[in-house]
C-alpha cells in the first residue's frame, strides 16, 4: 500500500506520518500530475504499475486480488533502469527548446520534481512558456502557479513569487471551476468565509504529542502562516472592527529608501473575488543597505484604512519584538477585508501604512519611520491577485 498527497509542502506530510505513526510509503503529487479533481480517491494497481481501478468498490477488490495480469504490460526496462541508478530525466541547457505544450510542461516538470531548488528558476520558465503556449490550459496555470510557490519558499525566492502563484491558481480555478484541487491550494491562503476547513490546525497537538514520546517533531522548512491555521468564519460581524489610526495626522517621516520592503499578496475568495479576500504583507529588512530591526523600541504596527463599504478583519495589526536587540527576520501580517454588498464598487485600492522602528547598517542611525501602501483591486469590485 502507498498514498498519494496533493500537498505544496511535502514536510508537512511526513510530520503528520511522524504523529500518526505511519510506516507506508506516500508519494508526493504537489503538480496534480495525477489530474484528480477531488480527494480521496483508491487507485488498484498491479505488479506492472499498471492502473486496473479507480474507485473500486468490494467487488472490484475482490477481483483484482484474484486477477492474474500475467507480463505482457511490463514497465519499460530503461524507466527501471534509471530510477535504480539515481539517473534523473533533468534537461541539460543545450537540449533542444520545446516546440509544444506536452514538450514544455514535460521540461517544466522534470526540473520541478528531480532538478532540486537549483534548477527552479528553469521550471518556472519551462510551465510559463507553457502558459503562454495555451493560455486557455488550466492545468498549466495551476502547474505554473505550484512552481512558483515552491520558488518562494526556497533559497531562490523573489519576492513576487507568491502573489503570482496565487494569480496563477485563481487564472487555472476560472478555467475549470469543478477542479476542487486547485481550489483548496486557494483557499489554504484565504480569507476564512471562504474555508471549508482549517488546514492545519493539527500542528500544535501533533508536535505536542510527538514531544510527549521522547521524539523530536519533524522541522518544517515553511512554517504554516496564520491563514492556514485559520478555521472557517460563518458570521462575520463579530470578527470586523476598527480602532483608532497610529498617526492620522501623517506626521512621521516616510522610509522613502526604503529600508523595510513590503511584500502583498492578495489571496480572493473561491466564491466570488468581490466578496471579499485575504491579504498577505511580509516586512522584509533591506539587505542592500543592512537594515536590521531595532527592538529597543516599539514593535511594528500597520493601520488599515477601512474604505465605505467594506468591512475588515481588523484595522490595527501589531508584532512585538523578539528579544534580541537588534533582528533580520521577516515579519508577517494577515488580515481580511469583506463586502456585503459587492454589487456596488467605488474603489480601486484598499490603503494602509506601516510604523517601525529600522537602523541602517552595523553602527547606523536607527530610525522611527512609516511606510504607506496600497493593495489594488479590479474594477470589477474584486481584487487582483497578481498586482
């Protein structure tokens, strides 16, 4: 027996296995190669990899295990061959360019799957050019938009990456509505009126009790974000409110350089994208001037300016400082916006500023700034994921 997971961030799986106690192989299908639109799902496959069944009932089991397939369908002899000598089909970059879709999604998912991080940037090239080969193709989106994440989560990130796969999966949902796989890798970054489910509220209790057994818990490479913690919201009145702004009159001086960048993705709703969304900023130091943050000082803070008609999630976010003085990591905020009434539209940006304190360089002046940004929305009263 093995499994087959649908999953962006294989590690997760093997905590899961690690807490649960599973000792069967699972592989890892992140590009729905498979092309199931739903899970769960129970392949019957023989000797010869050969697929007999597909959702088989007690019947169709009972046949199968008495089934002599005999060998005529053997694998073929040099897949077995490789696979045995670590040999990995891994495009070389004088091998001759795609002509076809089939040609470019095959380049695009050898890279992906046995090229490692290194040779990500080739993958995501390979599925764009698919793309833009048949633009029309949902499959190549959604490939495309599962490249892109596993960039962002890599050595290799930049820093558009996830928005862009986000952009990616919605282009790929909107071509095929029905296909529920690349629906849930939307909604596993969306706002919570959207969720069917908390992705991956077993986290905590699964570390907890692997901890409990004299075991250390698998280190995950990608920590879940709030959004994928986050369970479903049925009522949102209780949840939307807002407080007063850290600095209405616009007095603090912009980090114009900018020492902190900011990141955005907009993760819209499955539903209907003028419903509402799920917005994603990442606060990043400016290595290129070795900003760091200063945690003598007050922690970040980021106001959202709520506009008429729209409710939020909150509209005063705030991370305290880790202990150390001074700190390079990234800071991330979540927070959603709804609209219950997404027939009228009178905007086409949502704005917000943010407020920290920054030093430049080792010994450098350390700094109180506010940073504004805006989060773009379509004009059709939804918002733009890819922007």
């Amino acid at each position: 027996m093995v499994g087959i997971i649908q999953e962006q961030h294989p590690d997760r799986c093997r905590l899961f296995m690690q807490w649960k106690l599973m000792n069967w192989p699972i592989l890892v299908d992140s590009l729905n190669r498979l092309g199931v639109s739903a899970v769960p799902i129970t392949l019957l496959i023989d000797e010869s990899g050969i697929v007999r069944s597909v959702g088989p009932d007690e019947a169709d089991l009972a046949a199968f295990l008495k089934a002599d397939f005999g060998s005529s369908e053997e694998p073929d002899v040099n897949d077995i061959e490789r696979m045995n000598d670590g040999v990995f089909p891994v495009p070389d970059k004088d091998s001759a360019i795609p002509e076809s879709l089939n040609e470019w999604v095959k380049r695009g998912v050898d890279l992906f799957e046995w090229g490692g991080e290194s040779q990500l940037d080739g993958a995501v090239h390979a599925f764009e050019q698919a793309v833009q080969h048949s633009p029309d193709d949902g499959t190549a989106h959604f490939q495309l938009g599962v490249a892109y994440r596993r960039r962002y989560d890599s050595a290799y990130s930049r820093a558009t990456d996830f928005s862009r796969a986000v952009s990616e999966w919605s282009k790929a949902l909107a071509i095929d509505p029905n296909q529920y796989i690349w629906r849930r890798r939307i909604q596993q970054y969306g706002p919570r009126l959207d969720k069917p489910y908390s992705f991956y509220d077993w986290v905590h209790e699964a570390r907890n009790e692997i901890l409990k057994r004299g075991e250390v818990p698998i280190t995950l490479r990608t920590e879940p974000s709030g959004a994928e913690f986050a369970w479903p919201l049925a009522d949102h009145e209780a949840e939307f409110r807002e407080s007063v702004p850290g600095d209405p009159d616009g007095r603090i001086t912009r980090d114009d350089r900018p020492f902190i960048s900011i990141e955005k993705t907009i993760v819209p709703s499955t539903r209907n994208n003028r419903e509402g969304a799920r917005v994603h900023l990442i606060f990043r130091p400016n290595t290129s001037v070795k900003a760091h943050w200063n945690n003598e000082a007050a922690g970040l803070t980021v106001w959202i300016n709520r506009p008429v008609g729209w409710e939020l999630s909150g509209s005063t976010y705030t991370i305290e400082n880790p202990p150390e003085p001074v700190s390079h990591e990234s800071r991330r905020i979540e927070f959603e916006l709804f609209r219950p009434h997404p027939e009228i539209f009178d905007h086409e940006k949502v704005n917000g500023y943010a407020l920290y304190y920054v030093c430049e360089d080792i010994d450098g002046n350390c700094l109180y700034r506010r940073q504004d940004f805006s989060i773009p929305m379509i004009k059709t009263g939804g918002f733009d994921p890819g922007r």
